[in-house]
C-alpha cells in the first residue's frame, strides 16, 4: 500500500516549503551584510570570510535552495494555471526534471561556471 509520504508530489511540495523556509530564515543574515557595505573596513573584513571553504559550501546549498524552490514553484503554477491534457506521469516528470536543473545549476557554481 502506498502512503502519501512515498508519493513524489509530497516530496516536491516539502521541498518547495522547506526550501523557502530556509530562504526566509537566510534573509535577515543578508539584510545585515548588505548594511555592512556602509563601512567599507567591516565589508572588507566579512568578505575575507567569505573565502573559507565552509562559506563556499554555504553559497552553494543557497543557489541549491533558490533553484529548487524556483523550479518546484514553476511545477505548482504550471499545475494551476495550465490544463493538462497529458498523462499524470508527464506532471511528475515536472518534479525530476526540476531537481535535476537545481543540481545542475549547484554543480555549475560549485564548479565555477556561474
């Protein structure tokens, strides 16, 4: 018997949530280093920070957290707005082609292509 939990579109949509809890609890770090940029000497200073290794693999999990919650918002207005025609498998292969592109867009910076 299969359980709502094993189903795909739960995952989809507990990604989509908990990734934009995670952006709302980044955004109030972000505010405060933007306001860092009025003094130059404390900006300079956070920003050698940012070039440890353990910053690096924050910036990734944050572009991993902004593509899976911009593609996984992609498959919710795409099932709301659009009549669908096709087969119920053709709305799920929305959920793996959104995780491949967000992987695909992690790897990319991790590698340093964007």
């Amino acid at each position: 018997m299969k359980t709502a939990r094993s189903h795909q579109a739960y995952w989809a949509f507990l990604g989509h949530r908990l990734s934009g809890l995670a952006l709302a609890l980044f955004l109030p770090a972000h505010f405060y280093v933007l306001g860092m940029a009025l003094d130059e000497a404390r900006l300079d200073r956070f920003l050698k920070l940012s070039e440890m290794p353990a910053m690096k693999f924050g910036e990734w999990g944050l572009v991993l957290l902004l593509t899976l919650h911009m593609f996984f918002g992609l498959r919710l207005l795409t099932l709301e707005l659009l009549p669908w025609s096709s087969t119920r498998d053709a709305r799920l292969a929305w959920i793996g082609w959104g995780f491949a592109a967000s992987m695909a867009f992690g790897f990319a910076f991790i590698a340093g292509v964007i």
